[in-house]
C-alpha cells in the first residue's frame, strides 16, 4: 500500500545518495542527480530514496511516470508469462514485429485514447526522437507536394547524399520562443528554453516565433490577452512569408499546447485555431507536441482536444507517460517509401505492454475526470496561497493537475522548492532556470489527500520565506 504522508529523516540528498552519487561521478557528469531512488519501496504518489526519505512526488521525474510507483497493475502485466517475450526478445520493429503487435497498437495507442481524427501511428524511442522523425515525415510530405507525387530523380538522390540541393532541400521549422522539443539535432533546432540545452550546437537557422505572455487573472485580461495573441499571429504570418522568400519555406509548424520547460505558458483554444488556419493557408503542417501534456493530466486524453480544433493536427507527438515515444499523423503523412522513418527498435513493444496497463487504468478509474477534479483542488490551493502571499506568488493557472505559479525570481523559487523538499514534498522542475515558475506535474492517480497534504506543506514553507 502506499504511505499516508511523507518522512523525512536526514537531508535530502543523504549520505547513501552522495556516496552513490562520488562512484557514479567516476564515469560520468552527476550534477543532475537529485538523488538515488529506492525503486523497491517506492509507491504510488510516493518516492522513497537510498537514504529512506519518502517524499510525495508532485514532479514525478520528468513528468514520466504515469500511474506513480510500482502500481499493482504495471508489476501484473510483468508477471504474465504471455507478455514474457516482449520484455526478452526486443524486435527491431520495423522490420520483423512479432504476431501480437497489430493487436497491441490497436489495445493502446489506437483504442479511444486516439487524438481525434488521427488513425495512423509510429512508435519511437523518446520524446525528442518522437519530435525529430514527425519532422521527417513533414519535411518528407512536402517534398512529395513539390514534386507533384513523381518519384525523386537520380540527381536528387545522389546530390542528397552530399547535403546538397536539390535532394537536401532548403526547408525550415517554425518554432516559438521558449518553446522544448528534445536534444538531438533537429529538435534541438526547434527549443529555446534553456542555454544548457543549446550551447555550443550548431543549429539550422530557422524561424522562431513569440508565444503569447498571457496576463492573469484571465477573466480580467481578455482585451489585453486577444491582442497579445493576435500580435504573435501576426509575427508567425510575417514569418512564414519571410522564410519563403528567402528560399527556405516553412513546411511544419512544432509548438507545444503548453509550453512546460518554458514556464508553463498558456495559449487559448482561438490562439491555436488561428494557428492551425494559418498553416492551412500557407501550407505548412502543424505539429503539436504532446510529449509533456499528453496521457489526460489536462483533464482531456491530449491537450489539444481543449482547443476544438476544426480539423485534426497533422501530427502530434508523445512521451513521458505514454511510456513509449511516437507519433499520429494523417494519412497525407504516411511515407510512401519503406525505410524512411526508421531506426533499429523504433520502439519497444514491452513499453506498449505496459503502456495498455495505463490506458486500462485511465478508463476503468476516469483518471482523465480525476485530473479535473484533482485539478481544481491544486489550482483553487494555489490561488488561495497566492492571495496570502502576494509578494511570493502570482499568475496561479493549470489544466487538470498541470498546475504553475510563478515566483519574483527563479532564485527565490529554488530555495521554496528546497525546503519543499525537506519537508517531504518533491516538485524539482528538471533544472529550472531563467523561468520563475513552480510546475506541478503530478501523477495520474493524485487524489485529493494528495493534493491537499502538498498545499499545507507548500503553505508552511511559503509562511517562512
Ligand atoms: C514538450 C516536450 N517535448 C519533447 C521533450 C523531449 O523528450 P525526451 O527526449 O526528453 O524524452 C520534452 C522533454 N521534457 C524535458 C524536461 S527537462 C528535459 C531535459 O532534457 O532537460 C526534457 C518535452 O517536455
């Protein structure tokens, strides 16, 4: 069974995580460790390090974790003799997948959990080789367009093999300003939250628009707000038109239905519309990135589906707590050749096993509705500590249980979520920096209890800042 409230007994990090943590500096950089993690005692919503301080996880990792620890139903799915040569025999999937897999897409990537309108699907490793091969397939669709369908000349095959026009196109991404899509390459080439992420990569250079700064309350912004979303349409439009003029036209579109690594910056349903419309009229494709918001902590399966979106996105990509990276495109996208959007796992089938464990879960106990409800317990708590604390907390916002407040300085917002810490709650925003902002990316199965014990703790470090 879980525990019914954190406990802490030395400081966190503790002696067995710096030990641990000198050996494991032998062989590579340790300064991201937080701290070893006890995966045999940790449960549910709680994470039990080496030095035995349980903690109420309300980060869970990197958002990744979707049902928290060692919940009965993913240790079930393991112990089943049937699912046992999913975790051995690791297919290069793209080539030779196993009987079972046709059945296991359809259980869980396809079945109701779906983005609306979506029916095909790639897996893949990570969220940033999820966003990097949605890329591929764009980039690839608009090639296809420019050709006119006809198959690529030898020229174009040979000169791509060079870099060179015209088989390498000059084609170019528009992103947005703080926005994080991954660290490989091309999606590297699409983030600009964090100098740590970018520094000393060359990168292609390629539009990058301004996301809306959203004043809040909202209801008591809307004039300021339209505008402010208007003016950032504009600025992509003016963009798109730049870009093909100077030989580099925009095929794709990436942005994230919140930007998380950013701050967790908020946009309205007409700013995406507007956004969707403009890549129809200039024949981009929108590519949104649900790496961080997907699997129903907004309160709806995909974030995107608050938006009411006209038509479905072209292609929208997962991670994090879908367990399995990939992506949904339309049938436009679908590579016509074999080998194009491939590597040699290009995704893992045991992660698909569990992954129909969680979407289960999600059904049978309406985790979906949970984060709503849950939702609205966290962000009215954080509102309420916000109008104690006006000097410490402001722009209290959230969707579901993706909840933010932002702090005066990123430094005060350190040192609250270090004692945080020390008072048994876990909210580390994965090396924050530049943004103010305390993100709660808690797990699907918070409950109010949950929510509730984190408030108090939030309230009684915030009483002693
Ligand atoms: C919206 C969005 N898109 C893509 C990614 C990249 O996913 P991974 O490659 O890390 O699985 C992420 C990963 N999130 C993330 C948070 S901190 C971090 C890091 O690498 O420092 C990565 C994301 O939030």
């Amino acid at each position: 069974a879980e525990f019914s409230e954190p406990k802490i007994v030395t400081q966190v990090p503790g002696p067995k995580t710096k030990e641990l943590s000198k050996r494991l500096g032998q062989y590579q950089n340790i300064d991201a460790v937080h701290f070893f993690v006890d995966y045999e005692r940790s449960r549910g919503n709680y994470v039990v390090d080496v030095d035995g301080n349980i903690l109420l996880d309300m980060f869970t990792q990197i958002a990744s974790i979707p049902l928290g620890y060692n919940h009965p139903r993913l240790i079930a799915a393991m112990s089943d003799p049937k699912n046992l040569t999913s975790f051995i025999n690791r297919p290069a999937l793209g080539s030779y997948p196993s009987e079972d897999f046709v059945d296991r897409l359809e259980k869980s990537l396809l079945s109701v959990m779906a983005p609306p309108g979506l029916r095909h699907v790639q897996t893949a490793g990570c969220g940033t080789c999820s966003n990097e091969n949605g890329q591929k397939a764009i980039f690839m669709a608009y090639q296809r367009r420019v050709r006119g369908h006809r198959p690529p000349t030898e020229e174009e095959k040979t000169s791509s093999l060079m870099n060179q026009l015209p088989g390498s196109p000059k084609l170019s991404f528009l992103s947005f300003k703080n926005g994080f899509h991954g660290r490989c390459m091309g999606a590297l080439a699409m983030s600009h939250a964090k100098w740590f992420h970018k520094l000393d990569f060359p990168v292609p250079d390629w539009p990058v628009a301004t996301f809306p700064r959203l004043k809040y309350p909202l209801d008591e912004f809307t004039r300021e707000n339209d505008r402010e979303e208007q003016t950032c349409l504009d600025e992509v439009r003016d963009l798109i038109a730049k870009y093909k003029r100077r030989g580099e036209p925009v095929a794709g579109v990436c942005v994230e239905p919140i930007q998380a690594e950013g701050g967790d910056n908020h946009a309205s349903a007409s700013f995406f519309q507007g956004l969707q419309n403009i890549c129809k009229e200039s024949g981009a494709y929108l590519m949104l990135d649900e790496v961080q918001t997907g699997c129903g902590v907004t309160g709806k399966f995909w974030a995107h589906e608050h938006f009411n979106l006209s038509r479905p996105a072209d292609v929208v990509t997962f991670s994090k707590k879908m367990l399995s990276g990939g992506f949904y495109f339309t049938e436009d996208l679908k590579p016509t050749e074999g080998y194009r959007i491939y590597s040699t796992w290009i995704g893992d089938p045991s992660k698909l096993v569990l992954l129909e464990e969680v979407i289960e879960e999600v059904k049978q106990e309406k985790l979906t509705d949970n984060a709503v409800q849950v939702g609205t317990v966290l962000l009215s708590g954080l509102k309420e500590l916000q109008d104690i604390y006006p000097q410490l907390l402001k722009n209290a916002r959230g969707l579901g249980t993706f909840c933010a407040v932002d702090f005066p300085t990123a430094d005060i917002r350190d040192k609250v979520v270090s004692k945080l810490r020390n008072k048994g709650a876990l909210c580390v925003n994965t090396g924050g920096c530049g943004v103010s902002s305390l993100r709660l990316r808690p797990s699907l199965v918070l409950q109010k209890p949950h929510a509730e014990l984190f408030l108090n703790v939030f309230n009684s470090v915030l009483s002693e800042t």
